[in-house]
C-alpha cells in the first residue's frame, strides 16, 4: 500500500511538471515577443536624443548668425559714423 502511495504521488509529480512546460513555453513566447518592443524603445530613444542634439545645434547656429548680424550691423554703423550718416533703424 505504502508503495502505491509512492507511486501516486510520482504521478502527480509528473502531471505537475507536464502542466508547467507550457507556462515555461508561454513564457519564453513572451520574452521573446518584448524583446524587438524594447530594441524599438531603445531606437527610438536613441532617435531622440538625435533629434535633440539636431535642434541644439540648430538653436546653436541661429544664436552664431544672429551675432554674425549683429557685428554686421555695428560695422554698418561705425562706417556710417565715419562718413558723418546715420544708419535707419528701418
């Protein structure tokens, strides 16, 4: 009877661990499935972060031509001043 016993529950330990492959199997299906979500997650970061450095250096060569103007515009001025005019703001 005692062997029996044995048996049973090595059979129910059997089904148990039938039953958790395909847990196992669903598992790895989705681990495998996130990760080409995260390899998107991270190109797009990545994309980002491009993006961001394009607009700063854009933000970068405006704040240059806008000094370039600047300097432009004072030695307009100064050689006006040299020939006794008066530059038009307009």
């Amino acid at each position: 009877m005692a062997l029996d016993m044995g048996w049973i529950a090595l059979d129910a330990r059997w089904i148990a661990l039938d039953a958790g492959w395909p847990a196992l199997e669903a598992g790895g299906l989705a681990l495998d499935a996130g990760w080409p979500a995260l390899d998107a997650g991270g190109l797009a970061l990545v994309i980002g972060w491009i993006a961001l450095d394009a607009g700063g250096l854009a933000l970068v060569i405006g704040w240059i031509a806008l000094d370039a103007g600047g300097l432009a515009l004072d030695a307009e001025q100064h050689s006006l001043n040299e020939r006794g005019g008066v530059l038009d703001a307009g």
